[in-house]
C-alpha cells in the first residue's frame, strides 16, 4: 500500500512528533510506501526526521494553498491519516483536500475531543474568557466534518473511542500508542523489592489543569494526616508551565507533606536515577492524551497509577499494570494505602506491565493499522502474512 502520514510538526522535537515518526518508521519496515507530510518552520533547527526509507514532503501552512493537494497527487496514497489530531487548522484544511481526491483518510484523536480541552488551552498559552466559546465553533465549522467524514478516527483507549463516537466518528480503531524497542529492552530487569518507602514519580510537564498535579499532593496530605509520611515519597520531575510549580509547593507546605521532592527537569544518568528508585508512575490526568513519559515508565518496568480519562486506565484493567484510580486525593489515598498493606501485589502489577509492554511494541501498533488501513481500502490481499497475525490491541 501507498500510505501518507500527515502532521505540521513531524520533524519537531516533543512526544506527539516522536510517535508520528515512530508510526511511519514501522510501516515502512514492512515494505510500505510511505510519505511523511509536515510544515518546514524556521525554529525547527534540531528537526528529527523518519528513517530514509519514509519520504518526507512540506506543505504551506496557508489555508487554501494548493501545496498539499499537489502532493497527494503525485505520491497517490491508497490511504492517508492525520496523526497529530483534529483543532489544527492547517489540517483541517488538508483533510478537505484529501476528501477533494476521494481518498480516504483517518483522524488521530490524540486526546483534543476531550470536553475540558475547550475551556483550558496548553502549555503556556494564556486563557481568554472567549476561547471557550471560538473552540466551539471551530469544532462545529471544521473538526466536527473532519471526524464525520473520515474512515475511521484512531482512539487509543475505550474511553477516547466513546468520545470520539459521541462527536460523529464513523468507526474507531482502538490502538494505544506504542512503546519504543529501547525501553522494551529495559523492562524485564529485576523486580524492584518493596521495602518503605515506597516512591511514587510523576514526570512530565507540570501542569496542574491537565495531569491533576494538586489532586496528588493533596492525596499526599491525607497519607500525612494519617501518620503515613514515612513510608511514601513522592517526586514531581518536569518543568514547571505557568505557575504550577509554585502552585504545588505553596500546597504542598500548607498540608505540611514533607516526603515530596522537585528536582525539576530530568534527563540522561538522573533519569535513570529516577527509575531505579521508582516503584510506581502517577497518571492522575483530568483528560485524555497518551503521555509519552508514562509510556517510557511502563518500558521500565513500572507499574502506574491512572485515571480512565487518562486514556491508560482502560489498559491498566485489562492488564493488571497498576491500578485505576478515581480523580480525587480520597481514591488516590486509598489506593496507596493499599499498595503499602499488601507490597505482595507489586510483583503481580509488574508481570501485567511486562505484558503490555511487549504487546504494545511499536511494531504491533504499526501492524494493526496497517491491518485497518487495508480493511478500509479492500488491500487485505497485498498484507505480509506477518501483519495478519498480531495481537488485538482493543481495550
């Protein structure tokens, strides 16, 4: 199959680029044609690209531009999917072209159908009372045809897919993001002995609004309270986004947690440090988005704590990697109570990690689209007979 991978920002440095690269790296492997499409930026000095077997073409993010539609023609996909998610304007307007062509197409939700994503906007963006409602109506001019009119709209969790269901989705595919071949590597290293305390690690981008950063801490001033502080540590790694940092610490001393540790950016010899030491990755998020640094846990190992908007507590049921929690400090709280009266279970959480892991190893996540892909265009014939015989991925 011909297939066309498009995303503004593929060469660019950050999660949601990697996995687009990591996607169309695997499909290529299989002997797939496969053009990457993205936007050239001047600030893209460190761009990454795919390996050389994936062509990578450039489009003008100019709505309207011809740029994108001359490249369908002269590749002439058999498929193309949006893999960086609807409210990106420049995709919107690829998408129409690519329907212009009759070719079809599929959406990555990545997270943005999520309904908090209408009244906070990411990262460092400042908040606007009118964004809420000009969110909506961009969502209703062109997010809402996008998602309707495609193939199919990839999802990587249940949860994501009931949403994207509810928002006009045709038909979903459910297929988690991958986990690299390196971390996969790394996750049958021994099991960690569960001797207090215990050490629970966030790391990330510390925003508060998106990964319930202040509900962790407050669960932390509930194990405080309960004379519990010795036998827990927790340890928020990240750069801080907006004021979160200073929001956490302020919160953190009025509850007077005192086992709580902001060693801010890790990278290289201090991240692995960080999972030596690690028991148990926290994913408290309020909405979706497959993290990629939860991913990079679970490559080492590292049973996780998630909610179901998160989009892993769907994964963390099946597999037995964990344990889903509520979005409230009381259900946090209680789930680590239970996690240091019966240390026995960590073990078991492992083995259910080291299951999904190999499960959920890119090339997996590769096969079963390329295996959807086909099922959309009637290609099913031109499969390897490798790609027929992975593992269901559905949730």
């Amino acid at each position: 199959m011909r297939i066309l991978h498009a995303y503004p920002e593929f060469i660019s440095k950050g999660g949601r680029p990697h996995d687009c690269r990591q996607i169309v790296n695997h499909i290529a492997r299989r002997g797939h044609a496969v053009c990457a499409v993205a936007v050239e930026r001047p600030e893209d000095h460190g761009r990454i690209l795919p390996d050389d077997s994936v062509t990578v073409r450039f489009a003008s993010p100019v709505i309207g531009s011809t740029s994108f539609t001359r490249i369908l023609k002269e590749f002439q996909p058999d498929f193309v999917h949006f893999t960086g998610g609807p409210r990106i304007p420049v995709q919107n307007g690829w998408a129409f072209q690519t329907r212009r062509q009759e070719i079809p197409y599929a959406v990555s939700a990545c997270g943005n159908l999520s309904e908090p994503t209408y009244y906070h906007r990411w990262g460092n963006k400042t908040n606007r009372f009118y964004h809420p409602l000009l969110k909506r109506l961009f969502f209703r001019a062109f997010d809402y045809p996008m998602i309707r009119k495609a193939a199919f709209v990839h999802a990587t969790s249940d949860n994501e897919s009931r949403i994207a269901t509810r928002y006009g989705a045709q038909s979903t595919c459910i297929v988690p993001f991958g986990i690299d071949d390196a971390w996969v590597r790394k996750t049958h290293r021994p099991i960690k002995p569960t001797s207090l305390p215990l050490t629970f690690t966030y790391l990330g981008r510390l925003s508060i609004i998106h990964k319930g950063l202040d509900t962790i801490v407050d669960a932390f001033g509930i194990l405080q309270q309960k004379g519990l502080a010795d036998k827990v540590r927790l340890v928020f790694a990240g750069t801080s986004e907006n004021t979160s940092l200073e929001h956490l610490q302020r919160r953190a001393a009025h509850l007077q947690v005192s086992n709580i540790e902001f060693p801010g950016g890790v990278w290289s010899d201090a991240k692995d440090e960080l999972w030596n030491s690690t028991h148990y990755f926290l994913h408290m998020c309020r909405f979706n988005g497959f993290a990629l640094a939860t991913r990079e846990a679970l490559g080492q190992g590292i049973p996780i704590i998630a909610t179901i908007e998160s989009d892993f507590g769907d994964w963390v049921n099946k597999y037995g990697m964990g344990s889903v929690a509520e979005h409230s400090a009381e259900s946090l709280a209680d789930t680590i109570i239970s996690f240091i009266e019966d240390p026995g279970q960590y073990a078991k959480m492992v083995e259910g990690v080291r299951s999904y892991v190999a499960d959920t190893a890119w090339q997996n996540v590769a096969d079963q689209l390329i295996a959807t892909y086909a099922a959309t265009t009637g290609n099913d014939d031109d499969l390897p007979r490798s790609e027929g015989q992975h593992l269901s991925l559905s949730a």
